[in-house]
C-alpha cells in the first residue's frame, strides 16, 4: 500500500508494537499512512482517544464498523477485508482469504486444542510434509510459533487473515471435531455387533459401534453439514462411506470438493440422521431409498432437499440435492435463454396441444427449465399436472403424483390416471419408453399440451429416439411441436475475468460449422480468481440451449428409417441455431471460455 501525507494526518510513520493489537495504535497508524479520508481523520482521532478498548473485538472489526472513507484509491468505505489488506503489507505478512472447502478440518483441527486456537487468535489451514501454514489476526503476537513448530514438527508459514472469517471457521472446524470426536467415543462404548453390514469389513474386536442418530454430537454435525452447504452455494452433499475413513463432498458450480472426513460409525450416524428427518425406514439399509427435507436457509428462505441413499460395498450412500427457490424457478431470459431462443420456446409451450421435449443428460438443467416454464404457465385458469420420478421440487401451483413402482405406478399408468383429471398442461419427468411415448403421444392427440424430457445428446436426436422406442412416424410427425436441447457451463466471474487473446484456429475448429461465419463481436475472456469466486475464476452457470421447432417441411421428412445425419443438416437449413454456435457465441462475448464449452458438448457425427 501507498503512503500519502494529508491535510490533519501526521506524516511520520507508526510502528506498531510487538504483542496484541491495540485500537488506539492501529487507528493512528492507519492516520499516518493516510489511508483515511481527511474528513473522516478527526472523527477517528476522537474515537481513538475515547473509546475503550475491548480486548474481546478485534481493533480492525471496530475501525471497520466506524465505516470511515478512504483516502487512497480505490475509493469507497475501508472495510474488513481492506483493512486486513492493509495491515497485512503493513507488518510483512501475506493476506489470505480463507477458502473453507480446500481446509482440510480433520488434519488441521488435531495439531492444535481448541483453547490454545482462541487464545491466541490461530488457525491451522493446511499441513503439507515440510511445511505447516498457520492463519492468525495477531501478526505481532507470534510467541505460539515456536511451539508449534515443535509440535507438528515442521516449519510455520504465517497469514493473516479477517479477524471475524478466523473466528467464525475456528468454532465451526474444532465444533464439528468436537462432535465427530464425541460421536466416536460413544461408538466405543456400544456393544460389538451392531455395524453396518458390509462387503468388505476389517473387523477389529473392541473397536466396532454404532452410534445413535439422534445423539446430540450427531445431530450437530448434520445441522452443520446443511448451513455449510447453503453458505457454499452447494447444489448436492455427497456423503461416502468407505472402509477406513467416510469423506463429505460438495458439488459447487457443477464441480465436486472433498471438504470433510469422518469415521465410519459417525458417517453411519450421520445418514441415519438423514434417513429419519427425511422419513425414510431407518431399518433397511439392503435397497435404494428417496425422500425429502424442506428447512429454512440462515436467511429464512425454504430450502427442499431431495435425499437419495444407495447401498455400497462399505455402507449407505447418500446423496442430498439441494433445490433453492430462487433458483428453481427463474425467469426465461435468466436461465440464459437469448431473445430470439426465448420468444421461440414461448411460442411453443404456449400452443393449446402437442409435445415439446426437453434433452440434454444428467445435470444439464432440464428439470429447471420445465419448472420455471410450468411455473410461467400455471395461471388460475389453467391445470397444471405432473408425474415425476421422484418429485424434484414441491410447487403449490401444480398437481404433483410421484412414480411408485412398487404399487405398478409408473410414467405410463400416472399419464393414463392425469387424463382423467381434466388437465391442460401435463408434465411427464422423463420417456424411457415405449409405452410412455404412447400415452404422450395419446395425451396430445386429445388436445393436451405435453412437456417431458428425453436423453439424447442434441435436438435432432430426439426424433430418431422416439422412433427407435416404436412411435409411428406419422403420429410422431403430427404431434411433435418442438425440441429443446441444453448443456449447462460455468461462468465467468464478473468481478475478476480479463480479455484473453483471440481464440486458436483449432479452438474455433470445434466450435464453427461448415461454411459458418464468426460473430461480428470477438471478446473473449479468461479466468483469473478473486475472493468473490473462491479463486476458481467462475462463478455461476449459465444454459446452452439448441431450439429444434418443427415445420412443415421438417415433418416431411419424418419417416421409420429416417437418416439422422440428413435430418440435422436439414434443421439447420431451416435456421436451428445449434449448440456448437450458442457455445461460440457465449465464449465470443466473455461469458465462459473454450476449455468449459468443450467439456459439455456433444461430439461431432
């Protein structure tokens, strides 16, 4: 950081003093760098000489909290994260802010008590075999270092970092040890016998236990699985059992991070805990289970999970999705959708009858997409009925039937059961079948608007698809009103990307068409990382779509042996902007890079 002399600041620089931080100090040293607006100067020199210091508040949280302006560009009030920056090059120590999912908490949390981290305001963040890195506040109380390297026996590498994130992360990563820990010893004392079944066991006498679901330590560490997940912007908990340790994970932005381990008998625990608060029987571990958990988010928004278990060789998987409201249901235009995609698909879900398909594979954001369109069209005069498998999200607007395949309720019976329940707009959650392909077809043949989903990997294919299943092609022909293919991509941080240089004759090879002309605009951008992104460079996702509307002159072509290839280049005659193109036009405008569209897209016939 710059100094600058200022009207009413001292030009002589402070030295802080060697041990805890004093306010009174740290605000006449943030004078005399000039960090502080002159006008704001007199108001903490006042507030220097008569507050009084509280050795239990942080001095930055309390300059922080007096809101003052800086002095220095950037402009803007100095914040918590700023004036970490600045005493962070003020004593020689780097700044870091603190990632909580590349934290390895087990590892970190066994090198230090939980008392010895408050007391001196530390925080172990990673151990690697040379080297120990340590986060504090204190950057001028530093006489635990000595003891520390003794006892991990390796050498400290100190950050600072924000006093209220040290805080914060040190009563959760030693609350949650704390519990897994306590979780274990009540594991020891269990009668042997009572563990999971397993393929592959290593059985050792005296060791094994089963811990009750609803044991406090248990209860806690689930309660903070599900807040941690909502502040990480986790779509789905994984949480994996394996023989000698069960690890958690979190997708983010479509991409998984191993962010805790735990003993088999808490990780056994923990899913029972699952089980019974998404009422699910608790006694059987042998066959695959679904159910559902609706809490409140720290913010008091409902948030649904849909909870899914699966036996393996070590024990029950299990799998929670987590489905946000706010992102459930979006509007066309925020689903990524470009003016021209989304006037096209409002006017094909907006006709009084036929099929409109949805496809992409797993995790590609079909189900958000027909939500938000179900959602758009569910007025008061119009009924809205769906049969899914499992019900994703639970919508007040929509009459929602599950598939039970154990009471012979499948797509194709709940399809037969909705058309005698007088609707307008069905949505059925995926074909796989013949049989469901008939009674979609046979629901639109009767004047229904149907809305499903497929998995194929582009717009075309889904023709051929449905022929493939058995659906004649003459009805296929007259009931079809379109296809919407999709991909999902990370996004660019907006906080952090830059231009990149312009793209590579190959890169433009994977993603150009024959014959097909560059956007007039090329902007490409590459990621960097900053504190808003995690250090990833994205932040987000956003849709690739490929809309396939069928004309009169596609439906010709329509017949039982159909040529996939001719079908495509004649969709495209007809003006399909494909995904390769929507791909090229995302990257041309610095929305995502080459390297994310590659990886999601369909590879070339």
């Amino acid at each position: 950081m710059e100094s600058r002399a200022d009207a009413g600041a001292p030009v002589a620089r402070i030295e802080l003093p060697p041990g805890r931080l004093v306010f009174e100090q740290v605000a006449m040293a943030l004078l005399a760098d000039g960090m502080v607006d002159p006008a704001d100067g007199e108001r903490l020199r006042f507030s220097a000489e008569t507050m009084r210091h509280d050795g239990n508040i942080h001095p930055l949280v309390l300059l922080a909290n007096l809101k003052l302006k800086a002095g220095i560009a950037p402009m803007g009030d100095l914040g918590l994260e700023r004036l970490t920056e600045w005493l962070a090059a003020r004593v020689g120590l780097r700044y870091l802010h603190v990632d909580p999912t590349r934290v390895d908490v087990s590892s970190v949390a066994s090198l230090v008590t939980h008392a010895y981290a408050r007391r001196h305001r530390i925080l172990p963040l990673a151990v690697e075999p040379q080297r120990l890195l340590v986060a504090t506040s204190e950057p001028l109380a530093l006489e635990w270092v000595g003891d520390v390297r003794h006892m991990a026996r390796r050498e400290v590498e100190v950050v600072l970092v924000n006093p209220l994130d040290l805080h914060r992360y040190t009563m959760q990563f030693f609350g949650v040890i704390q519990s897994v820990q306590g979780a274990r010893n009540d594991a020891r004392n269990v009668r042997v016998g009572s563990s999971l079944p397993s393929f592959e066991q290593l059985v050792e006498l005296g060791r094994t236990g089963d811990v009750n679901a609803d044991d406090q330590h248990i209860v806690h560490i689930v309660d903070w699985l599900l807040q941690y997940a909502h502040e990480q912007r986790a779509s789905d908990i994984h949480l994996e059992p394996r023989r000698d340790v069960g690890r958690v994970r979190f997708r983010i932005d479509g991409m998984l991070h191993k962010v805790f381990e735990m003993p088999p008998p808490v990780m056994t625990a923990a899913t029972s805990r699952i089980k019974v608060l998404s009422r699910m029987d608790l006694g059987e571990r042998r066959r695959p289970q679904d159910g559902r958990i609706k809490t409140r988010s720290p913010g008091g928004r409902e948030v649904e999970m849909r909870v899914s278990t699966m036996p393996t060789a070590f024990g029950e998987k299990c799998v929670l999705r987590i489905f946000d409201p706010d992102v459930a249901f979006r509007s066309i235009e925020q689903l990524g959708f470009s003016p021209e995609e989304a006037a096209g698909w409002k006017d094909l879900v907006e006709r009084p009858h036929g099929i409109v398909l949805v496809t992409g594979p797993t995790g590609s954001g079909k189900t958000t997409t027909l939500y938000s369109t179900l959602k758009r069209l569910a007025t008061s005069d119009v009924n809205v009925c769906t049969i899914e498998d499992p019900i994703e999200m639970i919508s007040p607007e929509f009459n929602q039937m599950q598939v039970q395949h154990n009471i012979d309720l499948d797509f194709a019976a709940g399809v037969r059961t909705l058309l005698r329940q007088d609707p307008d707009i069905i949505m059925i959650g995926e074909i796989r079948d013949l049989a469901t392909a008939q009674m979609a077809v046979q629901a639109s043949l009767t004047g229904h608007l149907v809305l499903s989903t497929l998995h194929t990997n582009d717009a075309p294919s889904a023709v051929t698809r449905l022929l493939d299943l058995g659906v004649p092609h003459y009805l296929l022909a007259s009931t079809l009103n379109g296809v919407l293919a999709q991909r999902l991509v990370r996004t660019l941080c907006p906080h952090c990307k830059r231009p990149a240089p312009p793209l590579a004759e190959s890169d433009l090879a994977v993603l150009l068409e024959p014959g097909e002309a560059l956007p007039a605009v090329m902007q490409p951008h590459e990621p960097v990382g900053c504190l808003e992104c995690r250090r990833t460079g994205y932040l987000g996702r956003v849709g690739l779509y490929e809309l396939l509307p069928m004309t009169a002159s596609l439906r010709r072509l329509f017949h039982a042996d159909m040529d996939l290839a001719s079908f495509s280049a004649g969709a495209r005659a007809e003006g399909m902007r494909t995904l390769r193109r929507a791909a090229l036009e995302k990257v041309a405008d610095g929305v995502t890079t080459i390297e994310e569209v590659r990886a999601v897209l369909p590879p070339r016939e």
